[in-house]
C-alpha cells in the first residue's frame, strides 16, 4: 500500500491524498490551491479556464487522477471540495451529503464569475457517504465538527495499515453533544475512538491549520456567551457567516429563540439546510430579493424586518444589506462579522467593510471560533487517536507542526 500527499502538505488548502492499495487507487480531497491563486488572480483578474487553472497548480494535474476511481471529499469548501469539472475521467465522488453538495452547485453555475467553472461533468457521478459503515473500498466516514457542515474524517483499512485522514476539524463544537449526535447520527471522531478501542490507526494524516498562529483560541461556549452580551443592548443584530456554517446558525438561532428575537436570512443555501434542523424552533425567514429558494416561510420585505431582529447574511452582501436598510433600522444597529472560513475562497477585504461601517456609523465586531483543533488540544487529539505514524499537512509550518505532533507521539 502507497499513500502520497501530492498536495497541502505545504499549504493550507489543497489537499490531494492519494491512496494505491493493490489494484485499487483512492482519492481524498482534491482541492483548490488558493495560496497561488491569489498570487496571479484579483476581482480585475480573473481565470479564463480550467486548463490556465491547473496550468498554474491552482488546480491537481491530470496525470494524478490516473487509474482513480473514487475520491472521497471531507466536505464541502472549495479548498477541499475542489472543482468536481476537473476530474478527466468517469469516477465516483463520494460527498457528505448530496443534497448539500446540489445546493451549492447551483449557486456556482449561476455565479458570473470563475465558481461557474466548479460544477461537475456529466460522467462525475455523486455518491453520499454514509457515516459509520466501511464501503466497498474499505473507507468508514466519521463525522467531524468543522465550520461547514456535514463534514467527516476518513478511515480506510487498507489490506496492510489503517490510515486516518481527519480532512478539516475542531474539538469543541457550537452544538451539544446530543444535538451533534442528532445530525450526524453518532459520535463525532474522537468520542469514536473514545468508545472504539479497538480501533488501530497505522498512519494518522492530520490538519495543522493553526499551528503557528498568535490567533486568540475562542470557543463555540465563549463565542456563544460573547454574543449574547452583545445581543443584550443592541437593536437589529446582522451576523455574516459562510452558508455551509450550520454549527454557527444554530447557535444563532437558538439565540433568537431564547431573547424572542425574529431570524431572517439573505442566505438560500443557510435557509434551506436550517429548516432541516429539527433541533432548533426558530427557522430564518428569507428576505425578500435576496433568497428566491422556495421556503416553509414566506419571504420578508427588508423594510419589515423589525428592529429586534436576528440576521443571517453573508460578508459578500453585508455591505450592500446595510445600504438598502432604512435609518430607523439601523438605529442601534450591530454588525457581527464572523471571520469567514476559508478566507481566501471569500475574498476578505476587512479594510473596506471596515470603513462602510465606519461611514454608516454602525458598531461591528470581529469573531472567529476557527474551525480547526487549537495547538494546546492536540496532546489529547494524538492521545485518542494513538497513531503508530503521524503526518501533517494542510499547515503553512509543515516543520514545526509535524514537529509538535511526533513530540506528543513518543509521550
């Protein structure tokens, strides 16, 4: 059995993880480099083609995809996902929901600009993975907590060692422990190996996102508890968040629940996948303009929405919401921009938000729970795990953090 990481093991984003067991060759991830995208593309600059993509190595080679048959996706942003119009050949990929995955679809074909060069070819064909049961390649799908949902870690057993690629995921979750259990249908990865002992890892193909980084470790709780203190004196409240941020919306709308406040949403995508939410009573009503999905609610004129009010929007319209808003609405406005995750797939302009706030005299906040493993979590992550092997990747410090992690190995 051959496992080489033909991407991400330098950079964060772009992993491609190939597997050759025999007469079997797998896929893990498959995704976009956008470390050197932004290198040669800009909102003046933009692809022409797949070809001028790969290429750059913005996208994997051809020749990598030789004799794959199946490619398993952790989840569904783009640095991951990749661009499913890539693959050359017929093949199977096997996505945590397909639902979720036709959803986002849409909204890239119909984008003007390079998202519409995402969507699949005809002979792609998509399949769900099911979490918990080991496929007929060997591969069991372990649900993850990370800033998209669903996502999943993947555990092949192969005909000589087990290999456990984690793909993106965080410790702690916006979400209970039952209410986890509830969407996902179990545990989430390391209660897996909590309650399955039994269960050998060879090699352990982990994330190093924030090793290295100064970034404050906020979790889902404090998070949680700093937007209600925000909450407890502001007017309207609009929070901005990746539309695949189902944790975050939850934790959102619970929060609605809890101060009656009303939700809304300019999102298609986050109104969609919260009203499969049974946990949750508050569904965000879509605002009219914005979402033409059709919806359990009816759609809200902007000018109705009142002003003790919840809204779910996205950091691309914040700027425009906030525009076409009337001033009696804005009056104790609060902005919440929850960092976006990837940030180099929204194309982060924080200086430019920043001064449109500044210029609608509106108070914002910066809030990132990160929705990778912190690097203080990651003794009782290899701990859990107990990996015989352990690589690193998806990390601007591949040095150290492979460093760090072999260091907790020998413990």
């Amino acid at each position: 059995m051959k496992v080489d990481v033909l991407s991400g093991d330098r950079s964060i984003g772009g992993n491609f993880i190939k597997i050759t067991d025999r007469d079997k060759s797998l896929v893990f991830d498959q995704g976009i480099r956008f470390d050197i995208m932004r290198r040669y593309y800009s909102f003046t600059v933009s692809p022409t083609s797949l070809a001028e993509l790969r290429g750059l190595g913005v996208l994997p080679k051809p020749e990598w995809y030789m004799n794959v048959q199946d490619i398993y996706i952790t989840h569904m942003h783009l640095d991951h996902l990749g661009a499913l119009s890539n693959i050359p050949g017929e093949a199977t990929v096997h996505v945590p929901s397909v639902e979720t995955y036709e959803l986002m679809e849409e909204k890239w074909r119909m984008s003007p600009s390079w998202l519409s060069l995402i969507p699949r070819k005809y002979y792609v064909n998509l399949e769900e993975a099911e979490p918990f049961e080991v496929d007929r390649n060997g591969v069991e799908a372990i649900p993850v907590s990370h800033s998209a949902f669903p996502a999943y870690a993947y555990l092949y057993h192969g005909s000589d060692e087990t290999v456990l690629y984690t793909g993106d995921f965080r410790v702690e979750s916006y979400l209970s422990h039952e209410e986890f259990q509830a969407l996902t249908g179990g545990p989430s990865l390391l209660e897996y190996f909590e309650e399955n002992k039994d269960v050998k890892v060879d090699l352990l193909i982990i994330e190093g996102t924030n090793i290295g980084s100064s970034r404050t470790p906020l979790s889902p709780e404090e998070a949680t508890a700093i937007h209600g203190r925000i909450m407890e004196n502001s007017g309207v409240v609009i929070a901005t968040l990746h539309s695949l941020d189902v944790e975050y919306a939850v934790m959102l709308a619970k929060m609605a629940e809890n101060l009656d406040r009303n939700l809304y949403s300019t999102s298609p995508e986050t109104v969609v996948l919260l009203e499969s939410v049974p946990e949750i009573s508050v569904k965000p009503h879509p605002i009219e303009g914005y979402v033409k999905t059709i919806s359990m609610e009816e759609p809200t004129p902007l000018e109705s929405v009142e002003p003790n009010s919840i809204i779910l929007t996205s950091y691309h319209n914040v700027i425009d919401l906030l525009r076409e808003m009337n001033a009696d609405a804005l009056r104790n406005a609060v902005v919440v921009i929850s960092e976006p995750e990837p940030a180099s797939e929204e194309m982060t302009e924080y200086d430019v938000v920043a001064n449109w706030m500044t210029k609608l005299n509106i108070q914002f906040y910066r809030i990132r729970v990160s929705g990778h493993y912190y690097p203080y979590q990651l003794k009782r992550i290899i701990e859990t795990l107990n990996p015989k092997r352990v690589r690193t990747i998806h990390t601007k410090t591949p040095e150290a953090s492979q460093r760090v992690a072999e260091q907790y190995l020998k413990m």
